[in-house]
C-alpha cells in the first residue's frame, strides 16, 4: 500500500515532517482511508518493532475514522498505539524526525478522543472513565517522555505543542486546574527557551495562558498574554483560517481590555466583523446605556456561551452600571467641576428604573444600593454609603478611577 511504503522511505530518509503529515486526520487526509484494506504490523516491519505497532495502530483507527467509527478509533490507538509510539519516540537519536511526529501524534490523540466523545454522546466528558479523560493521561505520558529526553534534548521542542493539546483538551472538560502544572513546566529553567517555539505556538499557548488568567480576574496579565498572541497570529486577510483564529483571540482581548477602560477601534472592530457583537457593548460602555446593553447581551447570550466569553462579558455589565452612575452623579451637580461629593442613591435608582425594560424589572432602592456596594468592592468606584441616609459619599480624588478591574 502506498501509505507503508511512503511511512518506510519517510523513516529511512529521516524526513520527520513528511511523516508527521502522513499521520494527518484531517477531512482531506481521511478521504483516502474509506474503505482501506486492514494493514498488520508485519506490514511495517522494516521500520522497527515499536513503529510497526503505533503506524499499524493508525492505520486502523484512520480506516475507523474516515467510516465515521469515531470511538473505536479512539479505542484502537489509545489502545495498541500509544505506548510503542512513547517507546519509538524515547528511541530516536534525531529530534529532526521525533518532533514533527510527536506533534501530530499529540493533535491526534485529542481529535480522536473528541470526536469520540461527540460521537458517542457522551454527557460526562470530564469523568475519569471518559476518552477525553484517557486521552489527558496519555498525552501527560508523551509530555513526561518530551520534557525529559533520554537522548537528544532537541526533543524537548515538542513539549508546546503537546501542552497546546492538553490545553484543549482540559478546557473542553472543564478541568482547569490541571493546567497549572504544565504553565510551571514551560516557565521551569530546564524548560526550552520560549522563544525558540514556533511563532503560531508560542500564539495559541499566549492566547490559552490568557484564558487563563481572565478566569482568575488577573486581566492586566491576561491583557498581555492576549495581545501577545494577536501579535503573533497570521494577519486576518492571510486565510479563511487565520480570520477565525483572530477572531477568537479578540473575543477574549476586546472585553479585558474594555474591562481595563480601552475601548476597540471601530475600524479593528469592522476588520474582523466583531461590529455588530462588539459595537453595541462599546457604546453602552461609553454611555452607560443599561438597557442597550442587556439587549445586546440577550441577544448574544448563545455565542457567547459557546466561546466561553459569557462570565467574562457579564463583568462589563459593572463598566456600564459605573458609567451610568457617573453620568448621573455629574447631571446632578449644581457647578462643573463638582464640589458636592455626595449621591442621593434614589436619583440613581430613577436612572436604573428608565433602563429597565418594564416597571416590574425595575429596582428597588435596596437593589440600587447593592448595585452600589459592588462597584465599591470591585474598586470600580472609590467611597461609601451612608445606609441611613441612603447617599453614597466619593472619594474627592479619583472617585471613578479609569482602571479598575
């Protein structure tokens, strides 16, 4: 068959990277595996006992895949090609051809267990009997056997792109506490410098470690690593592909850095037609428009679920509601600049009461003074309330300061 005799000659000729593609489950790739005979280790055994066993172990979960037999290929290369790939990866003195293979092979396992878990309808991906669950160990396994080379340590250049999968894989799962071990090992002194990663990895891990730390309220950080992995990204106008991947990495970075008091061009916001998602949030930031931007948010709850990007854009409802009250502190006042740093907590209420969208939604004085409390907690407003009085009082200096979260 073509594919033994193109897996030989790629081995024999020390091409990892044509190996490594040979090893694709893409569409395209699969296509040439419907309805391909059954291929035995034999097959392969000029290349070795260990890559004998995971290329024939390939072979049937490629021929299982392209018949949309998800999970028995999953089972079949978890199962019979894993380990002889670990031992055939902790053989190889050249990292040239262990690499590029290594990459794909970490791509893969996660593609399996993934469609296999769709494809079974599996509701309990994170249980530990799940694929996704087995395919975490066993990418753990291959990370272990990268980040500690017994030969050539040009083989660690492989940990990235296996830490790209887990990465995937514990967020599909919800299990991101996992991934705390593998961000230590990639800062660790033995670890490779960060730089010497491909461009398009060292941006897919800056744009997960960001995830990252937008989940742990660390938004200056995240900021950082976000942009970072724009930078880096392919310009949108490069690919279908590349247009996507921005967009997902913006999803995350417009919000944190309205959140940090930066608001998106309406330029960048066109380019990657984020206008209508982006656009409403922006002005009602500005403005203070509740109601325009429960409306927004009603009608992209669904989008933003699936990206993940809800939480984080509920956290610009508190940037709306302090622009609302600062709005309504200034209107009251009797000169400009103010000199009267007290609010009558019912005039704010007023104002929440024309955002709401029916007298039945709209607060009460109890609800606007709590509404009041979390913007002092969050430190998106400096002062107090006066309970009593039913008066929040500010700070003279810098009672809205411009970054807060």
């Amino acid at each position: 068959m073509a594919f033994v005799r193109s897996c030989l000659r790629s081995l024999h000729g020390g091409d990892g990277v044509a190996l490594a593609s040979l090893l694709r489950l893409d569409d395209d790739a699969l296509s040439s595996w419907a309805a391909a005979p059954a291929l035995a280790p034999h097959a392969f055994s000029q290349a070795g006992e260990q890559a004998s066993l995971f290329l024939a172990a390939h072979a049937t979960a490629a021929t299982l895949a392209a018949s949309g037999a998800w999970p028995e290929a999953y089972d079949t290369f978890a199962a019979e090609g894993v380990q002889p790939f670990v031992r055939w990866f902790r053989e190889q003195d050249d990292a040239g051809v262990a690499v590029p293979v290594m990459q794909q092979i970490a791509t893969n396992l996660y593609d399996l267990a993934s469609k296999a878990e769709k494809a079974s309808g599996s509701m309990a991906a994170a249980a530990e009997d799940s694929r996704l669950s087995n395919a975490g160990m066993k990418l753990q396994s291959c990370f272990s056997e990268a980040f500690n080379p017994k030969k050539d340590k040009d083989k660690k250049m492989a940990c990235l792109s296996i830490v790209i999968a887990m990465f995937r894989l514990y967020f599909s799962i919800n299990t991101l506490h996992l991934t705390r071990n593998l961000v230590n090992s990639m800062s660790a002194r033995n670890a490779p410098d960060f730089d010497s990663f491909p461009a398009s990895q060292r941006a897919t891990y800056r744009y997960y470690t960001g995830r990252l730390l937008v989940f742990e309220d660390r938004f200056a950080e995240a900021e950082e690593h976000l942009a970072y992995a724009l930078r880096h990204a392919p310009r949108a106008s490069h690919s279908a592909v590349a247009l996507r991947n921005r967009r997902r990495v913006l999803a995350y970075l417009i919000p944190v850095r309205m959140l940090l008091g930066r608001m998106p061009s309406d330029e960048l916001l066109r380019m990657h037609g984020m206008d209508n998602t982006f656009g409403p949030v922006k002005r009602a930031c500005v403005t203070g428009d509740l109601r325009a931007f429960n409306d927004v948010m009603e009608a992209t709850t669904v989008s933003h679920i699936q990206l993940g990007t809800f939480l984080l854009m509920e956290r610009l409802r508190q940037f709306v509601l302090r622009t609302l009250l600062k709005r309504v502190h200034l209107v009251t006042q009797p000169t400009l600049p103010p000199t009267n740093f007290q609010l009558d907590l019912h005039q704010f209420q007023r104002a929440l009461a024309m955002c709401a969208s029916s007298d039945e939604d709209a607060p009460d004085i109890e609800e606007a003074e709590c509404l009041v409390v979390t913007l002092i907690y969050r430190k998106a407003v400096k002062g107090y309330i006066s309970h009593k009085l039913r008066k929040l009082v500010l700070s003279k200096k810098d009672a809205f300061p411009s970054q807060w979260s």
